[in-house]
C-alpha cells in the first residue's frame, strides 16, 4: 500500500488545492458551480461519516472509491429522494475532482478511473 494513498492529510492537501487552484484559477468557475461543488463534497462527507464512520478529517485517498462514490448516488436518490438530475451533479462535482486527482496523483489513478467509469 502506498503511504500517500492512507495519509488524510494528502487527501485534505488534494481536495483544497482542487478548489483553489483547478477552479478558482485555473477554471475560472463561477461561484454558483463552486457552491455547488462544495455542497456536493459537504453532503459526500455527511455520507461517509454516518454509513461508513469515516470523518472527513480523517478521510484518505484509499476511502475515495468507487464503491464508496455509488453508496452515495444511492443514497442521495434512496434516503435524500434527490431526483437524477440532482444526482448527476453531485457526480459531477466527484467527476471532476477524480480527474484532478489522477493528474496530481498517479498512485491513485486506477481508483479515479474506476470513479470516472460510473455513468
């Protein structure tokens, strides 16, 4: 296993630099999309730490899985009765954050694809 991959801090280090730097400077996103992006990562986070005990301070990039991403799409539609265009956005925003995460981090880029692959 590789250390990077088990580190919260690597993974914290990932998520901010991909909002500061990929959206904020290198995207240009408007500030609805990050908004909406930060919501969809606040709702993944409240996910992960009540079905899988897992808190964001504590979240690596071993946890960001596929498995982890389709438990959630399901919840959202399942618990949260989100409708599917709700759902997709939300996929949307870890799409994007996937992509960013196989550029930035090559160990974990079997997990970003498999991330990537959800439809």
């Amino acid at each position: 296993m590789n250390s990077i991959l088990s580190k919260a801090s690597e993974f914290s280090s990932l998520l901010q630099r991909y909002f500061v730097e990929r959206l904020l400077q290198q995207k240009n996103a408007s500030p609805r999309t990050i908004e909406a992006y930060r919501d969809a990562f606040r709702l993944f986070f409240e996910y992960t730490e009540k079905h899988h005990h897992t808190s964001a301070s504590k979240f690596t990039l071993n946890d960001f899985n596929a498995k982890l991403v389709l438990g959630f799409l399901d919840h959202l539609e399942l618990q949260r009765k989100n409708s599917i265009r709700s759902r997709n956005s939300r996929l949307t925003a870890i799409h994007s954050f996937a992509r960013y995460v196989a550029l930035q981090c090559p160990h974990a880029l079997n997990q970003a694809q498999q991330i990537l692959a959800i439809p």
